[in-house]
C-alpha cells in the first residue's frame, strides 16, 4: 500500500485524484508523529532524581505468542516484595516519555515497590487489543516474579488498560491484581456522554473532545468497542472491582469519566477511593515542578494507597 493508498485506490477511476490528494504521507500519519514527538520525548529533569534507584531493561513475554514486551524495572534499596506495573499514558499512540518514566522512578524511590513500566505496542501499527495483551503478558510474568502483592495503575490510556487487565483476568479466571491505581484515565470510550467533556473538551488547547476522538478512532476504531469492557472498562461489572484509586483533576475533559467511575463502582460495593485535584487539568499529578501542592496531595493519595494493607 502506496502512501496508505488500497490498490484499487491507485488502479481505480479516481487514482490520479487520490494520488494528488496523498502525494505523501497520509494525515494521519503526519499527526501520530507530531503526537508522538511532542508527548515521548525521551528527556526529562526528573530521571537524574533518586540516583539510588536502580533502572534496569528487560524483555517479558505478551499474552501474544512470539511477542516481546521492553520493560523498564525501577529497584529501589531495601525493595519491599511489593511491585507496581505502571502503563503510561499518551492515547496509546506515544511512547512511554521521560516524564512517564521519571515519575515511575519517584514512586519506586519513595514507595518501596519496585515499578515495572510496560513498553507495550502502540496504535495505529498495533489497535485493541495488542496493547492490553501486553499488559497481561507482564502482569502474569510479574506474579512469578514477585511474592507480594501487586498492584496494577496508569495515567489517561494507562488508566484504561490497567482497568481493563482486571476484567479480561477475571473474565479468565486468571490471578487478579491485588489493588487498580487510575489517574486521570479514559475509562468510557463513549466520551460524548460525559458533562465534564462536553462543558470543557470543545476547543480545549490539549485535551479536548478533538484529539481524543482521534485517539479513540486510532486504537478502538470499531463503534462496538466503546462499550466492551476490556476497551471501555467503565462497562464492566464495577462491583467486582478489587481496591481502587481514582484520580482526576477537576479541570479536566475527563473529569467526570473518573467520578462516574468511583461512584458507581462505590454505589455497587467495590472498594474506590476518589482524590480530586481542585482546578486541576489533566495530567496533574506528575507535575510537581508545575504544581507541586496538587501534585503532593495526589502522591500523598497514592502512597498512602501502595502501602495500606490489602482488604
């Protein structure tokens, strides 16, 4: 395929109007690649923080046959045989970023747990499901790996996937995470329904109705995935969810993804914490530099979180 042109495009009746139309790379491809280099930038101040924790690079296996996952493992002294299996955000287009990955190394250094960050594949290349595959994959290597509990959380598309882990392990009766962390996560793909997006997310400057349909169209293209749990897992059973912690920002598109999510799975007797970042945007809680009360009021919340006992 030609410039993301079909052959019966390039061989067709309108073939020379297509060719004018994409006489290079493809639209969507151009803004993918501007998504990808202005939100996975590989630098970041906070990854020379916490020099004692060590960082290590490692392959674990997909849910997928053949398939490799890069992991990044961050090993704080005196590790606790707790772990943390981090999925990063950026609309599961962009890499895992420096500020992913310094964040990772913070909670390691001040949790205990030992942090392994997920490098799973990204869409358009790879759509729904590879990315949760490879979440699954790490998460049954990691129950082999370590002894405590582990808890499973990300941050917007992370978010996603790491609620969605949960479902397709109890759907399979597989080994459950012991706790969910959801930070500031998309977790209803039917983003029209929510006041929050529709009150701020029209012509907002990062992160509005816009960009995130884009996202949404690049991963779960097919309409039917919107309210399939492993995709959308504010559709699953919210009752059966284990300890959870929800973050959202109160400025945020998806602000009442996240509240409708806790309060429901509250009201159906599932275990949720709320923390609400007061005029907060997306995104806050890894940004201490930015706003540093907000973002320790959350990792207050979070830490407090890894380290209370499992109900």
């Amino acid at each position: 395929m030609k410039n993301g042109l079909t052959a019966e495009m390039q061989s067709g009746p309108a073939a020379e109007l297509y060719r004018q139309l994409v006489p290079g790379v493809p639209m969507r491809d151009r803004w993918v690649a501007e998504i990808r280099a202005l939100w996975g930038r590989p630098d970041h101040p906070s990854l020379a923080d916490f020099p004692e924790v060590e960082v290590s690079e490692h392959s674990l296996p997909s849910l997928d046959s053949g398939i490799s996952v890069p992991v990044t493992l961050f090993t704080p002294p005196q590790a606790s045989t707790k772990a943390f299996l981090y999925l990063h955000g950026g609309g599961w287009i962009a890499p895992a970023s420096g500020k992913h990955l310094g964040w990772a190394k913070r909670i390691a250094a001040l949790s205990g747990h030992t942090v392994v960050a997920v490098h799973y594949r990204l869409a358009p290349e790879e759509r729904f499901p590879c990315a949760l595959h490879d979440a699954i994959g790490v998460f049954r290597a990691m129950k082999k790996m370590f002894p405590g509990e582990i808890t499973v959380g990300g941050d917007s598309a992370g978010a996603n996937l790491a609620a969605a882990l949960w479902f397709f392990c109890r759907e399979n009766h597989d080994p459950l995470p012991d706790k969910l962390m959801l930070i500031c996560g998309v977790l209803d793909l039917e983003l029209e329904k929510h006041a929050s997006m529709m009150r701020l997310g029209k012509d907002h400057p990062y992160n509005g109705l816009e960009l995130l349909a884009f996202q949404r169209a690049i991963y779960a293209p097919e309409q039917a995935l919107w309210t399939h749990p492993l995709a959308s897992p504010a559709h699953g059973d919210l009752s059966s969810l284990p300890q959870t912690l929800v973050i959202v920002g109160e400025d945020d598109t998806l602000c009442d993804d996240g509240v409708d999510f806790a309060t429901r799975a509250s009201s159906a007797g599932a275990p949720v914490q709320l923390h609400i970042g007061q005029k907060m945007p997306h995104g806050f809680a890894m940004q201490h530099h930015l706003v540093p009360e907000a973002a320790a009021a959350a990792e207050l919340a979070i830490l407090q979180f890894l380290n209370s006992p499992t109900a």
